[in-house]
C-alpha cells in the first residue's frame, strides 16, 4: 500500500513547488555576419563566422535540381 497524505496541500504550497517547472526562452541573438538566429558567444551555424572572422568553413548544400 502506497502512503496518502492525510491533509490536503493548499493550491499556495502546490503552486510555490511547480515556480520552477515554467519553461525558459532561449536567449538568440542575429549574426553580424549573416543576419540568422544563433546562441550568443557561439560560432554561426549557418555561415561558420564568430567575432567578424570565419572560424570553421560550412559546406553549401547543393540543390537536387542542379
């Protein structure tokens, strides 16, 4: 048998244990380079630059109608 509380938890006490349970947004900010969406202090995904110089080169994807 599991145990049961014997006295109900107010809605005060059940919502002050869930305050930390609410999702946060990710911090993005624009690259100086190309303009997209990326994680500050992080190397660009889209176009491998950090800090106005190319850190690591990024291969274009070629179309398949090419």
């Amino acid at each position: 048998m599991t145990p049961h509380p014997k006295r109900k938890h107010s809605k005060g006490r059940r919502d002050r244990r869930r305050a930390h349970d609410a999702l946060i947004a990710v911090n993005t900010v624009a690259c100086s380079n190309c303009g997209a969406k990326r994680l500050p202090h992080t190397v660009c995904s889209s176009c491998g630059f950090y800090n106005g110089r190319e850190v690591i080169q990024v291969k274009k994807e070629k179309k398949a109608s090419e």
